[in-house]
C-alpha cells in the first residue's frame, strides 16, 4: 500500500495554515497521526503540496512466469504456496481467459499456451533472493504434478520476463482502447477471493445477461478489477445507466464479503453513493465530523466522497 | 512500525458504538482512514477491544555480526555501506562503549574484542538472501580495509548468533537491575543521526555534569535510546526533577532536527508537556478538535497526551 511510502506531508488547510506532518522521520508517536487522514482524503482535508516518500532498493534480476490453471479452484492454494517456497513473491496476478485473448488479439501476439485454460497468473520472482532460476523451477514442479497448475512458461532472459508481463501489463488499456466498458475495482479479503469469485462471475452473468466479463487483479493484495465490456449495438447511455443500477447487487455482494467497493482508486464523484457498502453509518458519521473539524465552511474539494 | 502490520480493529467508542474497521482488507480506499488514527491515541479516541494483524514470513538463518568503530563519524557510512551490499539488513543497532561495559559486567561476559571502542553495531543478515556467510564476510572486507570499522566479529552458529545478539539486547534490562535511570525515546531524520549525536553528546555533558550517559538505538529507524544513570549519593527526586528541567534543552535540539521526543513509546502523562517540541500549535488545535468529535465529554483517558 502506498501509504506506507510516505515519509511526510505538506498540507495547506482551509485556512490557509500550511502543515509539515512529520518531516522524514520513522518513527513518532507522539500523538494522531494526521498523515494517515490526508492519505486517501481526496483534497476534502486539505490540499497536498509536498510529501516525503520513502526510497527502496530496486529489485535486481528477475523471473517471471507465466501459468494456466484448471480454474479458479487452485489460484488461492497456488498463492500459498509459492508464498511458502519463495521468501519473496514480488507478484502474483491473475487474469481471465478473456482477459488474455483481448491482449493476444490487439497485439497480434502468440498465445504462450498451446491449450486454453480458464485461469491465468503471473508471478514474478527476484532471482538472487530465490536460489537461482533452476532452484526456482525445482520448486515449481510439484505444483504442476499435483494438479495445482496446468502449463507454465518461465522466462529465461530479461527480455522474456518483459514479454511475459506485458500479456498482463496490457489488459487495462487494451480494454479501453477497443470497447466502452464499465470498470469495478473491489477487494476482499485474500483467503475469500476464490469464493467471493465463485459468486460474482454467476451474478454478474445474472445481472448483466450476454456481457463480457473480463477479470483480472492482484490476487496478494486480494484485489480485482472487474470489467463489463457494452455489448455491440447498444446505446452508451443505456449501458452505463443499466451498470450504475446493476453495481448495486455487485456491491451488496463486495459488502457480504466484508471486502471494499474501491481498492484503489478512491470515491470521488463515482462510488459516492455507493460508500455505504463499505463504510457503515458510524464511520460516515465520524468521516463527516472529521471533515467539520478540517473544513468547516465545507470549500475543500466539495461534494466528493460525501453528498453535499 | 508497527502501524503497517495492523490490518483492521474493532473499537468501542465514547458513546458504546462498536466501530469494525477494515476487517482484514489489504486494500481499501473508500474514504478516511480510520485505522491509523486509533494506533498511538493511547485510548483518548476510543477503546481498541480487537486488532487483526497481518502476518509475515519468519526469517531463515541468520548470520549476526558486532563490528567496534573507531567513533560516530563512520556509523552512517557504515549502515549505507551496508544497505548497498545487501538485499536486507535485519537490524542495524547502534551501541555505546558504556553501554557494552554495563552488559558485560553485569553478566560477566567475556567482551568480544582485546580492544575498547566508542561506538558498536550490531547486525543482522538473512544468509540465504545475502548469497551465504562467505559473500558476506567478503562483502565487510573493505568496510575494515578503509577504516569504517575497526574490528567485527560474525556468529558461526546460531549459538554465536544469539550470544552476539545478547549484547545489543540485555542493554535495557541492565540498565533497570543496576541503577535508577532517565530515559528518553527520541529520532532524528537518518541522515542527521551522526550530526545529532555530535549535538547530544556535549548538550548532556553541560547539562547533566557528572551524570553517566548510556547511548544505544536502532540507526535504521533513526531512533536512539538516551538513557541518563542517577549518580550515586544524588537523591532520587533531585535526580528525576532535574532531568525533567533539563529534558527541555535535550528537545529543544530534537526540535532543531525535526525529530520527535517520543519515537516508539507514546506521549502518556510523562511526555505530555513536551508535545510541542514535536507537534505545531496547527497540529496539537487540529488533534484537540478530532478528540472531540471521537470523545465530546472528555472521558476516554482524560488527561493523556494533552492536559486537561
């Protein structure tokens, strides 16, 4: 999470006070952490003008692979274990066959497969901190013997370990660069992914009846990006207005599963009047409070996360 | 810090309301972060009754080594030295001669070198992600070829290891079976650790005349442990008053540093009339008025962190 990047902030207030939050220090526990509440706070708190981000080492060499698997059943055993084997999973994503075959289309690219599997991942792993390429494909093996995953290709050299990423890499603008499509990007909590999978793609076939669907997401982050492709002939205004109504239910589902409405790319104007899915009536209170408190003439950002 | 492993809590409020925050999400981005809030408000928000944390891998063996340098000059360029050369470095503890005088005494242990130094680390390196005990000790060669350290020792085993740890860990329980001690918990930026200490060190001698001053903290947290030994025949409120008047000139320099007067262990009664030396006046209004949204008659721990 990005939150954990940063060091310090500057932050002008609705006043006009400009607030330095911590400087570049690790550690300090001397009272509320303000940082935390302007991260994500979308400019309703105040306006972000500088911050401290930590730096990290940049990985060295690594290898990613790219596998199929029979289905959804195993992506979360998968997870597991290469988490055990490995002391570090830079990656591991995964991607529908949909979600492929639109890459594979738009850029005249081969399928790395010669069957087709319902599942996809991609994982990434730095070579050095695994023992090597041939330690990490001795630990690979028992995963295919056992079922868990059904092909698997590895890259050998860097520039194979960039072709491999871009068949995940290019499934966002791909999408947008060849339908209009209705985005959803939700999490759950990891060890329910597979099961919160086992309803969404059924409901959605439910509430959105002969839309594609195409799934991908950061499976370590219990992170998916849900996308309903317009179908052909249909009016764009009727197929957005048809998926606002229709996001409910996905939501309801998202909150069933004690999961979040926006993993990533916050409320704004958008999931507004969807955020009670996530937050409960509580916390929007204390959220609005929290808001008085920064901003009491309300001229901070207005009218996003909350309705005015 | 801590704060990164705390996935979610349930808190009870001022008013009974019990709040569920972010159950076990790894990602959520819906608007306020609650969470981080509630770590380090000492019970002045609400009364944490459940936290969920996220849990990490072990580390495998560990090689642990204790270097003796030859002054604080060569501490940071050690420790960057050291993060260049390897992947991970576990911990980097800084540790002053009479705080190894004060283990080895009271444990009578055998000091690991023939000679004295002023200044000590105590490292440790993952083995396997360090490419092996003999890439390390390949990799320290230069540190002592060009001066940085002294002399170093590195555990074999891991009975070595932890007898090596020992040294660096017992320093704080020592201190409390053999005297009766001021502490402080403070950080600094990283790299004005050295510059800090330049500052520290001649401060407490003027300040504190006569008084035995025991130096160690954890370098890549920029967080060092001051802790002032009462002098034998002094009475023990003389001592603790007198610390008390001369902690101002001690976080007057903090203050000049941007550092904080509490890195780890909060602000409670003790620290309570310092917080400005780490807070603004903009910060400490806008923490006054989020405790009141949270607690509006002022019954959740009252008195800690700001005075009634």
């Amino acid at each position: 999470m990005l939150r954990e990047w940063v060091a310090g902030m500057k932050v002008v207030l609705a006043d006009g006070t400009l607030l330095a939050i911590n400087g570049s220090l690790v550690k300090n526990q001397t009272g509320y952490d303000l940082r935390s509440l302007f991260i994500g706070s979308e400019g309703t708190l105040g306006i972000i003008v500088e911050v401290t981000l930590k730096l990290t080492t940049p990985p060295g060499e690594v290898v990613r692979l790219v596998a199929g698997l029979p289905g959804l059943g195993p992506l979360l055993e998968t997870f597991r274990r290469m988490r055990d084997a490995f002391p570090f999973v830079n990656a591991f994503e995964y991607f529908s066959r949909e979600a492929l075959d639109e890459v594979l289309t738009h850029h005249q690219l081969q399928d790395p497969f010669r069957e087709h599997y319902p599942t996809y991942i991609l994982v990434e792993l730095e070579t050095s901190l695994c023992g090597g390429a041939a330690a990490i494909e001795e630990k690979l093996v028992p995963l295919i013997e056992e079922g868990l995953v059904s092909d698997l290709v590895m890259s050998r050299n860097g520039k194979e370990a960039d072709a491999l990423l871009s068949l995940r890499e290019r499934i966002s603008e791909t999408l947008s660069a060849r339908h209009t499509l209705h985005k959803n990007d939700i999490s759950v909590p990891i060890p329910a992914l597979s099961d919160f999978l086992g309803e969404l793609v059924p409901l959605i076939e439910t509430r959105y009846p002969g839309f594609k669907v195409i799934l991908f997401g950061h499976v370590g982050d219990g992170n998916l990006h849900v996308n309903l492709l317009k179908p052909p002939g249909m009016e764009k205004d009727a197929f957005f207005s048809f998926c606002k109504g229709a996001d409910h239910d996905v939501f309801a589902l998202v909150q069933r599963y004690q999961g979040s409405i926006s993993a990533e790319h916050g409320v704004g104007l958008l999931k507004r009047d969807y955020l009670h899915y996530s937050r409960t009536p509580a916390e929007l209170a204390l959220m609005r409070a929290i808001k008085g408190v920064f901003d009491p003439r309300g001229i901070m950002n207005p009218g996003k996360i909350f309705a005015d």
